[in-house]
C-alpha cells in the first residue's frame, strides 16, 4: 500500500484487518485511504509514527471499546 506518497507494508493480524475493514466501510472510504488519514493525523500530532503498526492495533481496539479514550 501507498502511505504518504511511500510504497509500504504493515502487518497486522488478520482481526485487526477486519476491523479497519469495517471502520473503512462506515467511513465511506478504503481500507487504504484510511489508513493514511489515520498516518496523516498520528504525523499532525505527534510529528511521527515510528511504530504505526501498534498505532492501527490500538485504533481498533479504541474502536471495538476494548481501551476507553482518554479523556
């Protein structure tokens, strides 16, 4: 996949897969695409994203309500 532009590779388990699959879908948009919004964003605030792989394992679980947000 293309991530800013950069030919890339994540690795992921394939429930994590599922679940970005899904928060792509009710997006509107693919699975790609979000991943590179949720790239983008994690680089406004963070300024980088050395272990994004950890960061799209930790979306899902935000996502599925497993981590609550901090406040």
């Amino acid at each position: 996949m293309r991530i800013a532009g950069h030919s890339t590779t994540v690795r992921l388990e394939e429930a994590f897969w599922q679940v970005l699959d899904e928060m792509a879908r009710r997006e509107g948009l693919s699975t790609s695409r979000l991943i590179s919004v949720l790239y983008e964003e994690a680089l406004e605030r963070h300024g980088a994203a050395p272990n994004f792989a950890s960061l799209l394992r930790t979306v899902c679980l935000l996502y599925r309500g497993m981590i609550p947000p901090e406040g």
